[in-house]
C-alpha cells in the first residue's frame, strides 16, 4: 500500500492512475431549518431524553469573564484530552476573535457551566461552531450528554434567530468516523475538503489490504463531488445488506455510496459488460426501500475504482437516495 500526501495543486502531476484520491480533511455544514426527518431521529430524541434527564440547559454569553472560563477550563482541557501530544491549540488571541464578533453557549447543570460551544457569525445568516470545551475534560459531564447538547442548544438558538446554515467544521474522510457519525445525526451535509489530499494506491491484493479497506470505508473525491465507498466479502447483494450499507455510510452530500464486492480467490474479478450470475438485485423490494441502486459495468468500475490498484473486484453496486416527485 502507497500512501502520499500531496496539494491539490499537484494532483496533476500523480496521473489519474496514480492512485484514489482522499481529502485529508471534509467540511460540512447543517441547513436549517431542520426538517421533521431530523427532528425525529431516535438519535437527536436520545439527546432530547439526556437534557431532560440531567436537566441541562444553556445561556448565552458576551462577557469576559465567561470567556476565560471557557478558554482555560473547557477549551484547551478537552483538547488536550482528546488528542494528546497532537492537541492543536489555538491561541487564546485568536479564540478570543472569534468570541468578540460572535458569542459563547453555555450548558449548565445545577448552576454550573460544565461545556460551552464558541459560535462565530460569518453573516447575519450564515453561523459556524468552531470550538467547544468540557469542563476540566471530565468524562462524568460527557455521559450526560453535555456535548450534544450543547450543539443540540446552538442550532436551536441559531434556528429561532433565523439563520440558514451551521457551519460543523472539520470531519476526517472515514465513514466509520465516530465525530462524523456524530454530525450526521443533526443533519449534517458534507458541503467540500480541503487543500491536502491523500493519494492511496495498492501494489498487490493481500488479506491485509483487504482487512484495512473491509474495516475502513471511505470517502474519495473526482472531479464531480465526493463518494463513499464500502467494500465486502460477501457473495450477494440482498435488500438488507445494501439497505444497512446506505443507512450506516451514506451521507448527505456525497453522490452517491458504492459497495465494492472483492472477487473470491482464484477469480479473475468482474469481467467487461458482466453482471456476476450469484449477484441477486431484487429491484422490486428496492423500490420500496428508498434507494436507488444500480450495478456499475466494468468500465465504469475501472474509472472510479481502477486507481486504487490491484484489488480484484467481483461486482460494484451504486446506491442513491431515491427522488421523489412530490414537490416541498
């Protein structure tokens, strides 16, 4: 397995060939208002239940004195927590910038602020949160669900003040990433990535490669938007398998999710115009499941996937959300 980091800039200059490329680094971004399918999410009324249970609430705040609480207690202590040696820690000047053209939420619990989450204003409808804190790093105040809810509270507040759009930040490029499965939850929309990109080619089809891809699912980039992509062992494509794929990886903003079927050994993997005969695809349950899928041709196959090396392919299917007609 290869692995470069390179500059978009300079992508060019690898050749299509070279390998898949994978942003270091998505951005994304939650519409508001959000809609009742959000709402509903047994996810955010697990949040909901937390906040009533804990009996959370929040407040809103411009002074000073809150703010070093904040950047002292909360920020740089959770940072510190969660990455380790490799804690980017921003200045307080430059956190304190974005906290005089913006303003802090606090989630308290019995009269104490125990996390807060930095918003800063692009324009009078366009908000992002790019900091957050945990009181002294405490655990205790995480299994309260004091996090989400302090994103839970945000959106609330920005939602009622009329904004359009939550910027969510940063997120890594691993659908198996438990802060983008966090995002996801609040209806997040992966919106772009950034500048560096990883450049990830296979030089031989071995049962570690294999195991890295089976356990990492991913998303990579071409010229028309970004895909996630799946891969699996397994022999047939039945409505369950495909539908617990797109409701587990596929994400908004992606075009559209592809589960990768790797050839059995001693295969010589999909052939050109050939759809594998053991492959079922029971298009008329589909129809109900809210998904679009459709078997990818070898040729197609070759030009998304072609890149990422010598891994042999038995069959490629690419799952959509299904449009409706309905007018909102």
């Amino acid at each position: 397995m290869v692995i470069a980091e390179v500059h978009e800039r300079h992508l060019k200059w690898a050749g299509k060939d070279a390998g898949i490329v994978i942003p270091t680094w998505i951005r994304g971004h939650v519409p508001l208002p959000r809609g009742p399918a959000v709402i509903k999410d047994s996810r955010i009324k697990r949040i909901h239940r937390r906040i009533r249970q804990h009996e959370l609430s929040w407040e809103l705040t411009r002074d000073p004195e809150n703010f070093e609480h904040f950047y002292n207690r909360m920020c740089v202590p959770y940072s510190k927590a969660r990455f380790g040696e490799g804690a980017f820690i921003f200045s307080k000047e430059n956190v304190r910038a974005i906290f005089d053209r913006g303003e802090l939420l606090l989630v308290n619990k019995g009269g104490e602020h125990i996390a807060g989450q930095l918003i800063d204003y692009r324009n009078k409808k366009s908000a992002s949160i790019p900091l957050l804190g945990l009181l002294d790093a405490n655990a205790e105040f995480v299994s309260m669900g004091a996090l989400a809810a302090g994103y839970e509270f945000t959106l609330q507040h920005l939602e009622k003040n009329g904004h359009r759009s939550v910027g969510f930040g940063q997120s890594q490029a691993f659908l198996k990433d438990g802060v983008l499965q966090f995002k996801k939850s609040f209806g997040h929309v992966i919106s772009s990535s950034n500048e560096l990109k990883y450049v990830v080619n296979f030089l031989s089809d071995t049962p570690a490669a294999r195991a890295f891809l089976k356990n990492n699912p991913l998303i990579f980039e071409r010229s028309d938007g970004l895909r996630g992509v799946v891969f699996t062992d397994s022999v047939q494509s039945t409505v369950e398998m495909l539908a617990e794929a797109y409701k587990n990886y596929f994400h908004p903003g992606l075009v559209e999710l592809l589960v990768l079927f790797l050839a059995s050994d001693g295969t010589d993997g999909l052939k050109p115009g050939e759809v594998p005969s053991e492959f079922s695809m029971p298009t008329k349950e589909l129809q109900q499941s809210g998904m679009d899928c459709r078997w990818l041709a070898k040729d197609e196959c070759d030009v998304l996937i072609g890149p990422l090396g010598a891994l042999l392919i038995a069959g490629a299917v690419a799952i959509r959300p299904r449009l409706t007609s309905s007018v909102q």
